[in-house]
C-alpha cells in the first residue's frame, strides 16, 4: 500500500509541472501580457499563453525571421480556424509589427489572426509585409483573414503585398469580415486567383459594420469572380469609406454588390485632395487633410506637431525682416522625413517696419503623410525690432519729428532712410540759416546712391523757413533724391517760405523722384534757385502756390 501510494505521489510530482506551466509571457499592473519581440508574438494564443486573454505590444517587433518559421510556410496565425479562433484582446498601442511573412499552403484563414469572433484588436501597424497563400478557398488579410461576427478591429493599418489563391476572399485588412472594422487603412497591394474575390479593404464584406475606413493600395487578379477598391463582394453599407481610384486601378467600389445603398466615395487625381470632394467627412474630429496636398488622413495615426519660429529680435534698418527665423519643433524628436512642402508665413511681423513688437506666424504650407505622420498646427512668434535711433516711436513704429533737431535726424545714421517718419507739429527751421557753415539744412536723401526710401507723413503740419544754399549739390529741397522704395511716400505736408540755392535737380520739397508718391502737399515758395554752369538762374522769383 505504502509502494503504491509513494508510485502515486511521484507519478503527480512528474506531471504536476506540465498542468501548471503558467504563460512565459511577462504581465503588466492590469494583467495584460506584454509582447515586445517575435519570439513573443509567436507565444500569442498557444499553450498556457490563451486565445482569449489581454496582450499588449510594448514595442515595435521586427518579424522578418518569421521567413524561416515552420519550415519556410512562414508565421502560423493566430487562432487558426473557427474551431480555435481568437476571442481576446490585442493592443497594438501605436506600434508596428515590421516584415511578417507567410507561405502558408495548409490554412483557410491566413492573417496575423486566422479567425477573429468576439475579439478585439486596435492601434495596430503591420507593414512591409507578404502573404503568399494557395490554398483554395482560403479567407486572406495582413490583420485577420476572417473577421468573425463580434470581431472588432480599430485604428489599424496594413502595408505590403498579397496573394491569395483560387476562390480566395483577398483584402488589404481582412479577408472576409463579418465584423466590425473602424478607423482603419490599407495601402498593400492584394491580388487572388482564379475565382477569388479581392479588395483594396477587405475581401467578402459579408455582414457587419465598416466605416471611416480607406484602400489605395493596388487591386488585380486573375479571372477573379469580383474585384474593387474597397471589397471583392459587399452586402453591407459602405458609405463612410473612400478609395483612391487610380492607385487601386478600381473605378468601382466593389466588384459584386448586394448592397442598395451607398458603397463608399471613390476619387481621382483631380478631387482625392480636396476636402469639398468629401461630403460629410468629419474633418473635425475623425479626419485631416492637407488641402491640395494629401488626400484625407485619420487623424488616428497623426501625431500632434506644433510648429513655430523662434522669437526674433533685430535693429531697424528700414527694411522688413528678410530671412525668417529658424523653426521650433514640439516635440522636437520628430521625423523630419515624415514632413514634406514649403513653409508659408503670415502676421504682423511678414512685413513690418520701425521699432515695435510684432507677430510672426507659420501659416501653412506643410504637410504630412499617414503612416507614423503628424497633425501640423502652427503657433505666433515674436519678432521685436529694436532702434538706435533717437526719435521718439509711436504705436505704429513710425518715428515722430516734432523739433527742427528731429527733422534733422531724418534718415540720418541711426534713423534709417526707408522708415517711416511722422510730423506731430508745425516745424520753424529758421535755424537752417546757420547749419553747416552757412550752407543751411542737408537734405534728406541727398544723392543717387543714398535717396530717402521710407514715408514722410506731414499729418497737416508745415515746415516753414527752411533755408538751404548750396551752389555746388545736385539733388537739393526738402527731400534731395525719392527713389526706388516700394512704399516711398510723402504726403499731407506744406512747406512755406522756403529758401533753396543748389547747382542743379531742385526742388522745394523735392530735387527729384525716381519713383514714389507724393499727395496731398503744398509749398509757398520764396526763392529756389539752381546754379548751371555758374550761373544763378532763378527758377522762381516769386511767391508760387502748388498743390500736387
């Protein structure tokens, strides 16, 4: 008895292990088991390691042995069949499963997952991708090759190639679905045999709910039952789905449709980037679209990416800023590869002149793709041009001549030729009358090479008693030389009792204009004169009264 009892307890001891191998897999605080490598992946859903269980990705996986697996049939899929189909949870949580393969000749239902029912898989990439099936008949998808009624699949996306053999339901995602497919894409090229059913997006949409989904990836096949953009054969209402006409070689959504409503908007090259091309898209809340540029994108798989310039400061020049400034990224680890076209900029700061603080804002122009792409949104910077010049600065960034020592400031040094200036009062130059050795005031732009550039607003005021003599200088009045400045202006401004003496190109309030305006002014002339070849010849003896 005691022999039998001891053979019994070692018999239990042995086999004790076998029963109670927990799932090798480690577990996060909420009891999800964490994939983070194929040799991971691989565990999903066998021995201890349950079809119905919670598992999480916690990194990117790099599946490109599977080439290698079971003997070169590649990976074996998950929950193979709907006798063993996988009822659990898969979290992808943003992360890409990267050259899985598959050369299965034996399954009905090749994918990552074979068979789906009442599970529930989102955030999940799988790109770079193959699946080469021959077995007829068989339900072929990167995701699931059948998506069983209470399957949900979300926020997934698929990238690679596909084939699947005769009477085959071939899909970008899912090869026959009767589930629920949401928020979902595919870019993977998918071709079947003879007899098959082929889509951009799923195979066979035999029954569920299918929406906010898009294919661009190509469509063909070989004496294929059906064939479209979206699905070989649909039964169900497609309408909240697109696919790019060109790319997938499909005018048509689907190829065999028992369907009497809407089965998806389909574009061409002219209209798959024109957000007005898609009525009752959410562009909002599901959708985003880089107008003229992409064609819709779930906002889903686009990472938030504020863009702005660094706050600038410069010294007034009396030129607007012309180089803009360098660029801030947040976050800043982003990929610069994902971001494509030329900036644009808007804001006060574009084209600001004169001291001030100003906004300077990215405005557009940018844009991102979908795989592992960005959401671009833009935030004001600022620009603060500074001065060294010793006039006063109004709100505007015009500097403000109140004084005769102001108006001589003008375009002067640190007070720069192409600013803009503004008269607050009536100016008395009587004082020219003593100014450089008795050669009375220096004009304000007083040759070719240095014309005044910037706007002169006289604001109603006079200048009066102004004296300027000169016999040897070209280019003399109150302004010597205007010429050349886009936004050159002098305007509502009188000059009276003026005194100008120069050798040639005079004027009283200018001695020449290039280019430019001049509006609303007026001069009471006494004397100007010019010399030509050394002889004084008066231009005006009297007093003469000029609006122009």
């Amino acid at each position: 008895m005691k022999i039998r009892v001891l053979l019994f307890a070692l018999l239990l001891a042995a086999f004790m292990p076998a029963f109670a191998q927990p799932c090798a897999l480690s577990q996060n605080g909420s009891g999800e088991y964490l994939v983070s490598s194929y040799t991971d992946l691989k565990q999903v859903g066998v021995g201890s390691c349950p079809l119905s269980a919670t598992y999480r990705l916690s990194s990117d996986v790099d599946a490109s042995s599977s080439s290698t697996d079971n003997s070169g049939a590649g990976f074996a899929p998950i929950g193979p069949s709907a006798g063993t189909p996988f009822t659990g949870v898969f979290h992808g949580a943003g992360h890409v499963i990267n050259m899985l393969q598959f050369n299965n000749t034996t399954s009905p239902n090749v994918g990552l997952f074979g068979f789906l029912s009442t599970a529930y898989i989102d955030s999940l990439g799988i790109i770079n991708a193959s699946i080469t099936s021959s077995y007829s008949g068989a339900n072929v998808g990167l995701i699931a090759g059948t998506n069983g009624a209470g399957g949900v699949v979300r926020e997934c996306y698929t990238a690679g190639y596909i084939y699947g053999g005769s009477i085959a339901a071939v899909g970008g995602l899912v090869g026959y679905n009767s589930g629920t497919i949401q928020n979902s894409y595919s870019t993977s090229q998918v071709n079947t045999g003879v007899g098959g059913y082929v889509g951009g997006l799923v195979g066979v949409a035999a029954a569920g709910f299918i929406d906010k989904c898009y294919a661009t990836g190509g469509v063909s096949g070989t004496s294929v039952a059906a064939a479209g953009g979206l699905a070989g054969k649909n039964y169900i209402d497609l309408s909240g789905c697109f696919w790019n006409m060109v790319s997938t070689g499909y005018s048509n959504a689907v190829g065999d449709n028992a369907e009497s409503g809407s089965v998806g908007l389909g574009l061409d090259a002219s209209s798959i980037n024109d957000s007005t091309s898609f009525t009752n898209f959410d562009f909002a809340g599901t959708w985003a679209i880089y107008q003229g540029l992409t064609t819709p994108l779930l906002r889903a798989f686009l990472t938030p990416l504020v863009v702005k310039g660094v706050d600038t400061t410069m010294v007034d020049n009396g030129s607007a800023l012309s180089n803009m400034p360098s660029l801030i990224y947040n976050p800043s680890s982003y990929n610069t590869y994902k971001i494509a076209g030329s900036l644009t900029w808007a804001g006060s700061g574009v084209t600001a002149k004169g001291p001030g603080t100003y906004s300077l804002i990215p405005s557009g122009g940018l844009y991102s793709v979908q795989d592992s792409g960005y959401l671009i949104s833009y935030a004001p910077s600022v620009l603060t041009i500074t001065s060294l010049c010793a006039l006063a600065v109004n709100a505007q960034g015009e500097y403000l001549v109140s004084t005769y020592a102001d108006l001589k400031l003008v375009g002067v040094g640190d007070c720069p030729r192409a600013s803009s200036y503004r008269l607050t009062n009536d100016i008395d130059a009587a004082a020219s009358t003593s100014d450089n050795a008795g050669a009375g005031f220096e004009p304000i732009g007083n040759s070719s090479d240095f014309p005044f550039l910037g706007s002169f607003h006289g604001a109603g005021h006079v200048i009066k008693n102004l004296y300027i003599n000169n016999s040897t200088d070209i280019y003399v009045g109150l302004f010597g030389n205007l010429g050349n400045g886009t936004n050159t202006l002098v305007d509502s401004l009188g000059l009276v009792n003026v005194s100008i003496q120069g050798s040639s190109t005079v004027g009283g309030l200018v001695g020449s204009i290039v280019s430019g305006t001049i509006s609303n002014t007026y001069y009471l002339v006494h004397n100007i004169v010019y010399m030509f070849r050394g002889e004084k010849i008066p231009q005006f003896n009297s007093i003469a009264l000029q609006f122009s």
